[in-house]
C-alpha cells in the first residue's frame, strides 16, 4: 500500500542513480545502528517525517517523535493520509510522510530500502528470539522459586523490589507471545527503570514485569490490546514485592477466573476486596477476623482465599500449581483447624470477608466507635468492672466462629441498602432458584433437583438473574456477596417448597 502527494516536477524533481546509491548508503549505515537511527535517517532524507507503526505497541520508532500519534493514525486509516506512504515492514506499517519539494522516486527509493532493511534486521532479532525467550522463561522460574537475589543480579542490578504478574490463556496464545515481544522489545539493559519477563509456562503466556515500586501502566495497555486483538482471557496481579512473586503469580491466575469476553482482563484486587467488607463496622469486624483465623498460618490463609476466589478446588490447585489432591487435603486440615463445615455455602461467605477485612490496629485507628468503646471501657475500669470486662472480651474473641457474624454487624442503614440495591426485585421464582444454586455452589443438577425443575428452565432462570442484578455470576467473590445479601434481605425461607407452581412438566411437584 502506498500513497504519495509529490507530483514529481519542478527543478527538485530530478532525482539519478547516484542518489539512489549514496541514499542507500547512508540507510545503510543507520541500520547498522539501530531501528531508531534507521528511522530518522528516514526521515531526514524524505524532508518530512517517519514512523513505524505497530497494531498492538503503537509507534515502535518516530522521527521527529511529534509524529508518532499522525504515524499511527495514518497506518491504521491509509485514505486519510493521501500524501503520505505506507509498506509492510517486519510485522509492522512504515509512514513516511515527505516535504512537498521532495521527488516522489526518491520518497520510494527511501520507504523500500528501510522496509527492505527493517526486514533483515527483523530476521536477524528472529534468529536470536528463541534464545532469549528460553532465558526469560528460565529467569521467570527463578523468581517462582524464590531465587529473587540471583533474578535481579542477572538483570544487572537494577535495585528492582517489586513484580507486576500477568497471565494469560487462549488459543492464540503462541501468537500472541510473539506479537506481545515485538510489541514490548525486551532487553535486560541493567539500571532501566523497568524490565519485563515474557515467557510461556505449562501453556500460559505469563509476563512479569519488574520494577522499582511504581507501575507505568504501559504493559497493561498493552497486555488489554493484546487480549482483545487475540481473544485471550488475562489475570493481573501486583506490583508485589519481589519476594512476594509466588504470591502474585497464584493471585493471577485466581482474578483469571473472574475475566470474561466483555472483560479480558481483570485485576486480582478486583476480585480479592468484596463491595460488601467496607461498609461492615470496622473494629469488630476486623477482631471478629482476627480471632476466627486465628489457628491459620499465612501459607493456609492464602491457600483458602485462592480456592474462595477461582471457586472450585481444581481452578485452586491449577492456580496455585499443585495437584488437587494436596489442595483438598490442605482444605480439610484447615477446615478441621477453623472447626468449620467449609462445605456450607454461608461459611464459605463469611471466610471470605474474614480473609479481606483490616487488621484489628487499623480498623481501631480508622473507627470512630471504637474510641466510643474504649471510653465506656475507662469508665467500666473506674467503676472497679475494668478486668471482668477484659476477661469478657477474651472470653468472646474466644468463642468467634465463622457461622456467625458478630451481632449487629449487618443491622446497620449502610448494609441493607446495599443488600437491598442488590438483589431487590427478583421475582420470587427467581429469588428461591438463586438460592436454591448458590447454596449448591454453583451446580446447576442438584439444584434444579431440588427445586424439582428441568436443568435447562433453571439455566434460564440463572441467565434472567444476571441480567436483572447485572452481575457476573461465573465470579465467585460476587457469588458469596449475592448470598449474603439474599440472606440479609429474605422476608422468608426462600425454600424449594415454596416455589410459585404453574403446572406442567418442568414445574410438577416431588
């Protein structure tokens, strides 16, 4: 494709052999540089201005780099850059836009050498790409394993701290690794600002990016262009400290889970902070939390919040990358450790805010009732009551359980308005099979089961209440929260047995 609005006469318009060689030289001389000083080399000769343009990274190179945004505009809409010339270049769109004086011959001379010399030195980084993809790969497991230290020596030292995660699924996924390179240009140049990891793990297309604390937001853009170009499904999880990046790298693959086509990409604090733990009453609700998990260590509470987040023991033991067999096992011993029937659907609710609520100092810092409290408990202490109150309060962090939430914690105006915004005009049909399935965990068979309907009418339903409630229930953090506020708001059981009948087959009673 190629456009161009030189005429071609007038007394610049002589253009000889001899230029062409000594243009071809000088061409070829910036190419032994760099793509950049290829470029504006480029650009130089035409009079005007160069780009090269990518679908997914945007411009790759500008000269001036003014230009860029006009570059990528006229390589994604030819016909609005008449005057302008575009050609195919190592996976890329070169623009070259002349000055009006410059010959038209001598516009193409320069855009087919650089298209012709941007290609080789495509081939060339080609030949060197499965090289340096094995050693990314390989520093990426390094960092898995915890070799943080030996990670960033090979980096050069660049003092990074911290890692930003992404994992990405989909059947384009060896493509997408390779457009994804050409787009972000790896080096591990030691002192830069930033690094990013790119390398393909047990089918996963898994990029780490890794840096001083702060976040450009630049993979991000380009990870979102990348999922929607390839149709690929992303989680994103950090920055996290370096030490940290098993962590993020199992955050990732849960907030994946949550992602659909309407939302490729979606970030695991998206999904890790319910809408819900906010308005609940800060200082109980963080000693309520506190005690209750008390018996777990950090390894144990991560484990569960991973399987409370991808919502089934497979997607927890895929993303934590052991085997289910050990994840069900480790489930039971913390089950066993909380005296908790973690099969029940509240339970599983409740343990979900209870692994994202505040830690007791904060929450006492933040909470104006709890200095109210703190005064009653002076003036208790006055009164010559200070220590039975004492032993009363260790008494009842004691006995904390997950079946139930402290008393009053979701009486309060804040909490059942947002119950009620969520889930106040289901139909009582709707509302009965929503409970009836979220109680079963999300299985469609025993539920419709017990509702004593067809698997495809209760299918229906389910579809009906997405819509209504306008909520992904494919999420399993949005599952617990719609069970909580079914629960707050029910004016009744909400039970099978009183699911309105109409008659026929797919309504008979057992």
């Amino acid at each position: 494709m190629m456009g161009t609005g030189t005429t071609g006469h007038g007394p610049n318009s002589l253009w000889h052999a001899r230029d062409g060689h000594d243009t071809t030289g000088r061409l070829l001389r910036a190419a032994t540089g760099s793509g950049a000083r290829l470029i504006a080399e480029a650009a130089t000769l035409v009079q005007g201005w160069a780009v090269l343009a990518d679908p997914i990274a945007g411009a790759v190179y500008s000269a001036p780099a003014a230009a860029a945004a006009d570059g990528v505009h006229a390589a994604a809409a030819p016909h609005d850059h008449p005057y302008s010339v575009q050609l195919p270049a190592a996976g890329a769109v070169l623009v070259l836009a002349p000055a009006p004086t410059t010959p038209a011959e001598h516009t193409g001379h320069v855009a087919a050498t650089t298209a012709a010399l941007l290609e080789v030195r495509g081939q060339r980084a080609a030949e060197l790409r499965g090289e340096q993809m094995r050693l990314h790969t390989t520093l990426l497991r390094l960092l898995l394993a915890g070799h943080a230290d030996a990670v960033v020596d090979a980096l050069g030292g660049g003092a990074y701290t911290h890692v930003t995660v992404y994992r990405l699924t989909g059947e384009d996924t060896p493509a997408a690794h390779q457009v994804l390179w050409r787009a972000v240009r790896p080096t591990l140049a030691p002192h830069a600002d930033a690094c990013t990891l790119l390398g393909r793990l047990d089918g996963e297309l898994v990029v780490a990016e890794v840096h001083r604390g702060s976040d450009d937001g630049r993979i991000l853009r380009l990870v979102s262009r990348l999922c929607e170009r390839h149709g690929l499904l992303a989680g994103m999880a950090g920055p996290l400290p370096l030490a940290e990046m098993s962590t993020a790298y199992c955050d990732a693959a849960a907030a994946r889970h949550s992602a659909t086509p309407a939302h490729r990409i979606v970030p695991a604090d998206a999904i890790g902070a319910p809408r819900l733990a906010p308005l609940l009453p800060a200082a109980p609700y963080a000693r309520w939390a506190a005690a209750v998990l008390r018996p777990l260590d950090p390894a144990q509470q991560h484990l569960l919040l991973v399987w409370l987040r991808t919502g089934s023991k497979p997607s927890a033991a895929e993303a934590l990358g052991l085997s289910a067999g050990t994840v069900r096992a480790r489930i039971r011993e913390a089950a066993r450790l909380l005296d908790a029937d973690l099969e029940d659907a509240t339970v599983r609710a409740h343990l979900l805010l209870a692994l994202r609520a505040p830690a007791p100092a904060d929450a006492a810092a933040d909470s104006d009732s709890d200095s109210d409290a703190d005064s009653d408990a002076a003036a208790d202490a006055a009164s010559g009551s200070g220590s039975g109150s004492g032993e009363a309060a260790l008494r009842n962090a004691g006995e904390a359980r997950l079946e139930a939430l402290p008393a009053g914690i979701l009486d309060t105006g804040a909490v059942r308005a947002w119950a009620g915004g969520l889930v106040d005009g289901l139909e009582p049909r709707l509302r009965i099979a929503l409970t009836c399935w979220l109680r079963h965990h999300a299985r469609t068979a025993p539920a419709a089961t017990e509702l004593h309907v067809h698997r495809t009418t209760l299918t229906t339903w389910l579809h009906q209440c997405a819509d209504h409630l306008a909520q992904n229930l494919a999420d399993a953090t949005v599952r617990a929260e719609i069970h909580l506020a079914l629960r707050i708001t029910r004016c009744g059981p909400d039970a099978p047995a009183d699911l309105p009948r109409r008659g026929g087959r797919t309504y008979r009673r057992a």
